[in-house]
C-alpha cells in the first residue's frame, strides 16, 4: 500500500529558496480541494492505464477535465501529481494499518488482521501497476521509489517498530531488536504474494482464502520467535 519526473526540482534537495518560496506561493493559490482531487483522479486514472513515461500533462488536462493552467495552479509537474497520488494512497492504507495495529484483543488475532489487510493493500491491482511504474523510472528518479517504498516519513516500518516494542514492554512479545521483528513480520505477510503479482505470475489479487493462510503462516512463524515464553 510509494515519485518525481524529468529532470525537475522536484527531484532536487539543493532547491534555491526562491524557488520555494514561489513554488509555495503556487501551492497557496489552489485552495479548492474538490478542484485539486479532481486533477488527482484524471492523472490516476492517465497514469494507471499508461504509465508513467507515456503520461502527458495534455492527457491528464482531458482526464480531469479541467485547463493545463488550472493544473499548474496546483501541482508542478506529472512528477509531482504521481508522488501525490502514491503518498495519499499509502497514507489511507497505512491509517487503516495503523488502526489495526491499535485494535483491543489478544496479539495473535490482532497481527493475523494486519497481516490479511497489509497483504490485501500491497496485492490490489493499482498498488501493483503504481509498484511496476516506480520500478520502470528508478535509475532515473530515485525519489519516486523512496516515496513508495518507505524511505520516507511516517513510514509503516517504524509504525510496526513502535508497535513491537510496546508489546515487548507490555511482556507479550520478545525482541531485542524492534525493528528487525517488524521488518520480518512484513515480508512473512506480503513476500510471496505481492512479488508474484509485481512480477506477473499472479494475474488477478489473491482471494481470501490465500490471504488467510498466509496471514494465518506469518503470524504462526513470526509468534515461535518472538512470543513471550511463559
């Protein structure tokens, strides 16, 4: 359940001040969030059937149905909208996991439905074509893969870090290292499916039934090692 385009400022962190100044100065002028969501769902719905490369901002100006302008008012360049479109998307599946994460309950019911949704989130057709497009620019735009991927702020790794750790001090869990048991409970939850779908050996979503067994899997494996010993 994360991106930048040509050679922009965007992709650059040695952006002069001025240049942000008067890119916040654009940003403050479009204030209509149903405007700015309808430019987001025209280059989704561009970016999804074509790809990133393929993308035009003509093409994007006909899918939100709105004037090129208008778009600038908003947003940059395409660069930008994708990495707004992949932020936003992981935001509200990451929220959803967060939730889960927050659930009352006994452990092991708790980390089987983070397990199914984060596995569900990862394997759903537009996470894999936004995954495939990320992979396609990588050499030439890093930032859209550490926008994806999770070298970025409020990342799901820490949150499953803090997750841990609390339940290590709470006497559930065992783990010296927090953030080594999360980063092996995520990929014990999506390895096997989510890169079978990115790579096209999956063709459609996992069922339920898949998703259960493999949360049902991870867990179990994931519990023999760091489950507190009675």
């Amino acid at each position: 359940m994360g991106f930048a385009t040509s050679k922009s400022r965007f992709c650059r962190r040695d952006e002069p001040k001025r240049h942000a100044l008067r890119r916040m100065g654009r940003h403050a002028a479009g204030e209509d969030p149903a405007k700015r969501q309808q430019i987001l769902e025209g280059a989704r719905q561009v970016f999804m059937n074509v790809g990133f490369d393929a993308a035009s901002m003509n093409d994007i100006t006909r899918a939100a149905g709105v004037s090129k302008g208008t778009i600038y008012v908003y947003f940059e360049n395409k660069g930008e909208l994708f990495q707004t479109i992949i932020l936003e998307a992981k935001q509200v599946i990451f929220e959803d996991l967060r939730a889960t994460l927050n659930a009352e309950g006994p452990i092991e019911d708790i980390l089987k439905r983070f397990s199914i949704r984060l596995a569900s989130g990862m394997t759903c057709e537009e996470t894999v074509k936004a995954m495939r497009i990320a992979i396609g620019v990588a050499e030439r735009f890093p930032e859209l893969v550490r926008s994806f991927f999770g070298d970025h702020p409020d990342n799901l790794v820490d949150t499953v870090s803090d997750f841990v750790a609390e339940r290590t001090r709470l006497g559930e869990l065992r783990a010296e290292d927090p953030r080594l048991a999360a980063i092996q409970l995520l990929e014990l939850s999506t390895g096997h499916l989510w890169k079978r779908r990115l790579f096209g050996l999956m063709e459609a979503p996992p069922s339920e039934a898949e998703l259960v067994e493999m949360a049902d899997n991870a867990v179990a494996l994931f519990l023999s090692g760091y489950a507190a010993r009675a």
